[in-house]
C-alpha cells in the first residue's frame, strides 16, 4: 500500500491542501529522503550490477514514480509512460532483449518508453519524437537520483533491441531505456570524473 501522502509532502505549499488527503502513518524515512542533499546523491551515485535477492519498498518506488513526474518535458505534456516489469517471465525476456545482460533481472526493472502522441505541439514528427525520447531519458534520469537518495542503485540499460523490448512488453511504444534498481550487493565508491576545464567549453 503506497502512502497516501507522499505527493503532498513532496509538493509541499500547493494552496489545495486536499489533493492528496493524508490517511495512514507515513514512513520516517520518506521525511529523511525528501531532505536528502542533491550534490550529495550526484556525486555519490554508481552504477551496479549486483543487487541483493531483496524486495523494494512500494512507498520507495512511489517515490521513484514522482520524482520522474516532476522531470521536465516538452510543453509539459510528458510524451512517456513507465513500465514497472514484475512478471519473472517477462524479464528473462528483456535480459534477452538487452544483450544477454544478466543484471537486468533485478528486483525492479522499469522501462521508459517513448509516447509522442501525448505531445500536443505543431512540429514536425520528427522533432515531436525527438521531444520523446527527452521527455523519457530525463525522466529515467530523476527516477535514477531518487533511487540513489532512497539507499537504492541502478544501471542505465541502452544497449536494447527496441523491437523484443516492445514485444516482451506487448507494447507498441518504442522504449528509451531500461532502469535496474535494487539494494546493492555492495554499495561502490564513486568514479573520477572529467576535470570541469576539460568538459566546459566557453565562447
């Protein structure tokens, strides 16, 4: 059962204070997550390929579920949907479907798919799919720091046959990426990253 009130702490302010009615006793920890320092979880965050044999919380993957809300889309239309994979079945074929990668069978897999048909703009259809795959990549990449901030972590899967994906899936929606998610097998340290002087380019 999610909590009912998570929405409304996280958009905390909203003058109708009867969006999301507070019903049940909420976790301590969504308080801790919803403080958690932003630079923080982007320089502590790394890819992993092993996870514990261990389920994620629902109210932390509804977390994860609004954090890729709150992404920033073409004229706000949000041309994506998420699939949340649960079924066994249904993984093994996206293990199949990206590369034969084992870690993709993970606690929870979560595909981001392209729906261009959300975006309600007057563009040519190929700058509106283009709005999609941004819409979708951005918000797969909220989704990923939430996770971070939660205790969880995650590979980014791009390496996809779109075509098996969208039939594992049953879907006619092209997908974006894969999200793997889990408790770490053992939490990694983080990277060294490119010197800034070398990454920006002023002119």
């Amino acid at each position: 059962m999610y909590p009912s009130d998570i929405f409304s702490r996280m958009y905390a302010g909203d003058e109708d204070k009867n969006l999301y009615p507070k019903q049940e006793q909420v976790p301590s920890e969504i308080d801790d997550a919803l403080q958690t320092n932003l630079f923080n979880v982007m320089l502590n965050r790394r890819s992993q390929r092993k996870f514990e044999n261990r389920e994620v919380e629902d109210w932390k993957l509804e977390m994860i579920f609004a954090a890729a809300d709150t992404a920033p889309t073409a004229g706000g239309f949000q041309g994506f949907e998420i699939f949340n994979v649960k079924n066994p079945d249904v993984k093994l074929k996206l293990v199949e479907a990206a590369n034969k990668q084992p870690y993709v069978d993970a606690p929870v897999v979560l595909v981001f798919c392209m729906n261009p048909s959300r975006i309600k703009m007057n563009f040519p259809t190929g700058i509106i799919r283009k709005f999609s795959v941004q819409d979708a990549t951005l918000a797969a990449g909220y989704a990923q720091l939430a996770a971070h901030a939660l205790g969880l972590s995650s590979v980014w899967i791009g390496m996809i046959d779109e075509e098996r994906v969208m039939q594992a899936l049953g879907t006619d929606l092209v997908p974006s990426c894969l999200l793997c998610l889990g408790y770490p097998f053992k939490m990694l340290q983080p990277k060294p990253k490119r010197n800034l002087a070398e990454l920006i380019h002023e002119i």
